[in-house]
C-alpha cells in the first residue's frame, strides 16, 4: 500500500499537534512496510525533496511562513491550494498511490483532485472549514453552538479579541472585503469536505461535523508514549519548588494570562513555554505582581518530553474548545497530573483520577485546583499512575491499525465505485 499525505506544515515546521501527530503516523507506517509520500511546502533552509524516517518528503508547495499576519495568510489561501493540485497531479502521474491523505486545511485541493481513481480522505484536526474565525469561540466569550452564516459571522468577528492566531483588530473587524474574503474560503473549505472521506480527531470534532451534516470516523491523535517516559526526575530542577508548566501558544483563547491569575498566593514555580501577541503583556503581569514565573521560548518537540519530566503539575487553561488535546495525554504518558479546562476534546483526553477539570476562564477554580495539588505529593502521583495505564489507547501503535483498517475500507468502496460506474 502506497499512501500520499498532503499536509501545509510538516517537521521541522510545526504549527500545532496536526504536524506532530502526521510524523508520527507516517514513521509508524512505514514500519509496518506501507510506503509513505508527504507533499507540503518549501521553507528556508530545508530541502526540497528528502528521506527522513524512511518517509520519502517533497517539500514543492508554497504557503506563508506562519499563520500569523495578513501576508503569510494571503499566501496561504491564494497560492497553497493552487500549488496542491499542480504538485498532486505530477506526482499521481509519476506514481500510483492507494490513497490520498489531506490534512487539515489541505482537503481544500479535493474538489479539483476528485476526478483522480483514487480515495481522498481528510483528518479535520482544527476548525477553519467548520468555523471562519477558525477557533469556535462565539463573540470571543464562550463555545460556539451553530453553524455559522454571514450575519453571523460579522457580529462574532466584531466583538472577538483574535482571528485564527492573530489580534483583531479595527481593521480585520469593520473591513468588508477582509470579511468577505475570509468568510468565502471558509466556505471553500467547507465545500471540499464533502469530496473526502472524514476522519475526526474527536468525539467533538465528529459532532461539530454532523452538525455540518457530515459523516465522519474517530481516530484519535498518536503519541509515542514510550518517549514520555523519562526516569531522570528532578534532575534540572533549579529549586525544591513545586513546579507547574505550561506549554502553548501566548494567546488568549489558549489561557496563559488565566493562568498566572491563577498563580498569585501560590506557593510554587510556574514555567512558560510559547510564543504569541501576549508575550509582553504577560511578562508585564509576572514582573508587577512578582510571581515567580519564568517565560521562555518555545522548543523542538523532542525536548518537550524532558519538560514534563521535571514537572509536577501541567496546566491546560484554554478558552476555546480544543479539537484533541495533546497536552493532556502527553502529560499523562509522562505521569504526571493534568489540569485542563472542561471544554471541547480536552473533556475526552483527559481521564478520570488522571486529571481534573475546571470551568474554562474560572480564575478562582484553577488557584483551588493548584493549591490542593501543590499541597498534596501523594494525589499528585496516585493521578500519574493513573494516567501511565489509561494513555496506552493512544499509542502509535494501537492508532496505526485503526488508520490501516480504514485505509483498507476506503480502497474497498471506491472500487465499488468505479466499478458500477465502468459497467
């Protein structure tokens, strides 16, 4: 079996979990003898055709650097798609593939792609074809229960503090042909859905798609638990602190500022790991109420298991409804106990006796939720045992032979398929 991923990003460039979980699964099936192409995009500095993993990786695309500013997201609307159908097509021609992968806002190139004798199948791991602010918050304040129209979306974008990973302002708000234009490729990757088969990251996800009137299967996001699992505890700990860590981009629907209103009174050690239009504001916030936070830069995810290992305590503050949450089983696979906010698929990652969960934005929940913790050593680690057993359904492995199954499923109805339509 040959199988094509089309995805915007790929490691080295890592926007979010959606990069991280297609390296993943595309190392884990290659190991099972599947032969795996991954078409994305050309960056500096990074070849444009390599084996890595024994993924064979053709970075020929063109999109922005970032999803960050108006340039690099004029690029990626208007020469990514564009550049996916002429690349997909050479190499369909060059080579015969079983199926064609799209990840997330990839599945944009499908209605182009349709006519090729080959299953197309997307992972909807985010939002923007199911949301064009592309984060389901409603009016920027509380989860989004609709399905969006124009009207709609004009009141939620003039009322909301970001857009996608990027401050709102004045002029994305009251610009109409900037609404217009995100709105209408919205509607465009809304549209290709349709001409896929849907694989959701999520329970949640799932719902939102048949809310959308969409039919879709769950498989959850991989994770190499083993890497996790670290046994050098403690030993670059700079204090006897209790040490709480937060990993994410430094913006408002992901939560750091509740976070550190959550810290004041606290007796503790808290380390930042992001970047985003928040930075200074935060770093304003720790100085002139004299936490003792530190923020740094984020890292290469293969340094993100030696974090977890000297940490006591991760917290997962989002506001908006987070499609999966990796954060929660990889703290999980590392043993250690997880606070996350009671919104979207952070409600199915994180487990019972693992982990708790708060009201997203309750600034007085989360302080209570921390001061037990840092209070109680013995919960802390009855919750890490806990989460180390329950973790393993996320494993590659177990993950891989579902995608595997389905693979085989999707070859089998579009050879049906073709056949009515041949006789």
């Amino acid at each position: 079996m040959d199988i094509l991923f089309v995805s915007e990003y790929f490691p080295p460039k890592i926007m979010g979990g959606g990069e991280i979980n297609l390296h993943l699964l595309a190392k884990a099936l290659v190991k099972q003898g599947v032969g795996v192409s991954v078409l994305t995009s050309y960056h500096k500095g990074l070849q444009r055709y390599e084996i890595v993993d024994g993924i064979h990786v053709y970075r020929t695309c063109t999109t922005g650097e970032s999803p960050i500013g108006i340039r690099n997201n004029i690029i990626r609307s208007v020469h990514f798609p564009k550049s996916i159908d002429k690349e997909v097509l050479l190499m369909t021609r060059r080579k015969k593939f079983d199926i064609i992968h799209f990840i997330g806002t990839s599945c944009i190139a499908a209605p182009k792609l349709n006519h090729l004798e080959i299953p197309l199948c997307a992972t909807v791991e985010s939002y923007p074809a199911l949301c064009p602010k592309g984060d389901r918050i409603f009016h920027g304040k509380k989860e989004c229960m609709i399905r969006c129209s124009p009207l709609q979306f004009i009141s939620c974008q003039q009322q909301s503090v970001e857009i996608g990973k990027m401050k709102n302002i004045w002029y994305f708000k009251y610009n109409p042909l900037f609404l217009w234009y995100v709105y209408r490729y919205y509607t465009k990757l809304q549209k290709s859905l349709q001409y896929c088969n849907l694989i959701a990251i999520s329970k949640y996800v799932q719902g939102i798609l048949h809310q959308h009137k969409l039919q879709s299967i769950v498989i959850p996001n991989a994770l190499a638990v083993h890497e996790f699992r670290i046994k050098n505890k403690n030993k670059d700990r700079k204090s006897k602190k209790v040490e709480v860590v937060y990993l994410g981009s430094l913006i408002k629907s992901k939560g750091p500022q509740i976070l550190l209103r959550a810290l004041r009174e606290l007796d503790c050690h808290c380390t930042l790991y992001g970047d985003g239009v928040l930075k200074e504001e935060l770093v304003q916030f720790i100085n002139k109420n004299k936490l003792n936070a530190t923020l740094h830069e984020p890292v290469s995810y293969s340094q993100i298991p030696a974090i977890y290992d000297v940490a006591d305590i991760v917290v997962f503050p989002s506001l908006w409804p987070e499609p999966f949450g990796r954060i929660s089983i990889e703290s999980m696979a590392a043993g250690k106990p997880v606070i996350g906010s009671s919104i979207g698929g952070i409600k199915e990652t994180i487990e019972k006796c693992a982990g708790i969960l708060v009201q997203p934005g309750n600034i007085q929940e989360l302080h209570t939720t921390l001061k037990t913790l840092i209070e109680k050593p013995d919960q802390r680690k009855k919750m890490g045992i806990v989460g180390m057993k329950k973790v393993l359904k996320y494993d590659e492995n177990s993950v891989i032979q579902q995608l595997i199954t389905t693979y085989k499923t999707y070859r089998k109805i579009k050879s049906i398929k073709t056949t009515r339509i041949t006789s």
